[in-house]
C-alpha cells in the first residue's frame, strides 16, 4: 500500500445551505403550530378585542369610589426586628361615602399596628403581598364600618 492509499478525505459535513433549510422548515413548523394552538385556544391580538368586552373588564376592576392616600407608614416588623418597612397605601371609599381626615388617619394607624406583628416571612413572593392586602382591606372596612371598599398596595419597601 502507498501512502496515497491511506490518506482518505475525510468525509463532509452537511452543507451550510442544507442547515438553513432545516433550520427554516422547523421555525416555520413551529409559528404554524403557535397559530394553529392560539387560535383553538382563543388567543386574539391585543387590538382585535371588541369595545364591549373592554368596557365591561374595565368597569368590574376599577371601583367607582374616590381615593384616599393614606401618609407612609414606617416601622419596624415583629420577627426579625431589625427589618423595617416603609408601606404607601391609598383606600376606595364607596360610592356615596366620604372619608374624612380622622378616619383616614385612625385607618393608617391600624395598619401600623397590624404591620409591627407581621413576621418577614408572611411577605414573601407575590401570594404574601395579597394577604397583606386583603388583612389592610378586612382592618380598614372594619375600623370605617363599611365605608372601604378597597385597598391599594402603591408601595412596599424592606430594609
């Protein structure tokens, strides 16, 4: 045998235009079967929303009352103690009803009352932060006797 006889070529690779093919035909694969799922599950664009359904969304989220910002509350918590917490919350009154000066005060006083035996852990992820929310929102329609309706959570900071 000579040496030309063993230096074989190596064999070649795929093409680069054969792995654009390939690469094409899944991507196309994939946008026909994200459009076939979306529209059996019946996913719209954002702008193909009739007028109707947006207008009736929006009338259940957002309460008819007027807002009241309550002033910051900044205290510390029960467990750890060491970890403050600044917290900015405005209340709904009911349609009708008139929150004056006193009752909004006495409410941001119950809030800091209830967030120096909230323990760190009750606040954590998304889930904690609805509790907190609904416990200020049980505390506030019980303090004004009904008058609340909702309250917001604008800020919420630990240090």
């Amino acid at each position: 045998m000579s040496i030309a006889e063993d230096a074989r070529t190596p064999p070649k690779g795929p093409s680069l235009v054969a792995l654009l093919c390939v690469v094409t035909a899944l991507t196309l694969i994939a946008a026909g079967g994200g459009w076939l799922l979306g529209g059996q599950l019946g996913l719209h664009l954002p702008g193909a929303t009739k007028v109707e359904d947006t207008k009736r969304v929006v009338g259940e989220e957002v309460p008819t009352g007027s807002v009241v910002p309550l002033k910051p509350i900044l205290t510390n918590i029960k467990i750890p103690q060491d970890v403050w917490i600044r917290l900015e919350t405005g209340i709904v009154a009911r349609p009708g009803e008139k929150v004056s000066d006193e009752l909004a005060a006495t409410i941001a006083g119950d809030f800091m009352a209830f967030m120096r035996t909230v323990n760190l852990m009750q606040l954590r992820g998304p889930a904690g932060i609805e509790y907190l929310r609904t416990d200020l929102q049980e505390r506030a329609a019980m303090r004004s006797e009904g008058k609340i309706e909702k309250v917001y959570i604008w800020a919420l900071v630990m240090e």
